[in-house]
C-alpha cells in the first residue's frame, strides 16, 4: 500500500487567475457587510423621512385644531358650528391625503436606494466572479495546493 505525498503549493505560486479568484472570494464577505450597511442607512434616511413627514402632518393638525379650539371659546350660532366642522372635516381629510402620498413617497425613495446599494455594490461583481469560480473550481483548488481537492483523502492502492 503506497501513500501519494502532495507538496503543499503556497497560493503565490498558483496562476493568476486562481488567485483573482481566491482574493475575490477572501474579500466577499467584507463587500456583502459593507452593501448590507448602505443598506441600512438606506432605510434608516427614509425611516428619518417618513417620521418628518408625520412630525409635519401633525404640526399642521394641531394649528388647524388649534384654531377652531380658540373660535369655539366664543358662542356661535348652529351654522357657524357646522361651518366649523366641515372646514376641520375638509381639512383633515386632504392632510391624510396629503399625508399617505408623502409617506408613500418616502417608502418607494428608501426602497430604491436600498435596491441601488444592491446594484451598485462591488459585492455584486464579486458575487459573479465567485459564481464564476465554480466553474473553474479545479483552480481553486491548485491554489490551495496541487489538487488537494481531487477523490478523497484515503491513500490509493496501486
């Protein structure tokens, strides 16, 4: 029973496309962390976004309640009262209009920026190369150390 020794082959040996692939996958994970956190600032700018715009709609609520408060201190006669009430009923519900389109707005510009960071990203060319390496997977494997990767480990017998 004879036993095939390897010699280890350093990976500055190996060609150079087996270590374009071998850097491309080492520097993966690296570029998948830095896409998900532009990710995430993406969402967290359009959660900034989308709480202004509530800030805003409930401001303007408030100065819109706030006046009518101060109007019903007074007496008024029934046709004033409902006056009021159709004014706040009409503004209220073009500031809810208002208010969803905005929010709206906001949600569809955080998901393109968030899909931007995705498209953009360096991991996404990495993450071709590296499906690229399997396809050349015999490379890595030089690379690791002259077909390391060949059968399985047992020795063979002649």
């Amino acid at each position: 029973m004879s036993t095939r020794k390897h010699s280890p082959q350093s990976a500055a040996t190996a060609t150079p496309e087996a270590s374009a692939i071998l850097d491309a996958v080492n520097d993966l994970p690296r570029q998948q962390m830095a896409m998900a956190t532009q990710a995430a600032c993406a969402m967290f700018r359009g959660f900034e976004a989308m709480r202004k715009t509530q800030e805003h709609a409930a401001h303007r609520a408030l100065a819109r309640h706030s006046t009518a408060a101060e109007k019903l201190k007074a007496p008024c006669s029934p046709a004033q009262l409902l006056e009021l009430q159709s004014e706040l009923l009409r503004f209220d519900i073009e500031s809810a209009n208002l208010y969803w389109q905005q929010l709206h707005g906001a949600a569809l510009s955080m998901q393109a920026e968030m899909l931007a960071c995705s498209a953009n990203s360096a991991a996404a060319e990495s993450a071709q190369k590296a499906a690229s390496a399997l396809g050349s997977f015999p490379a890595i494997a030089a690379a690791f150390g002259n077909g390391g990767f060949h059968g399985n480990a047992r020795s063979e017998s002649s």
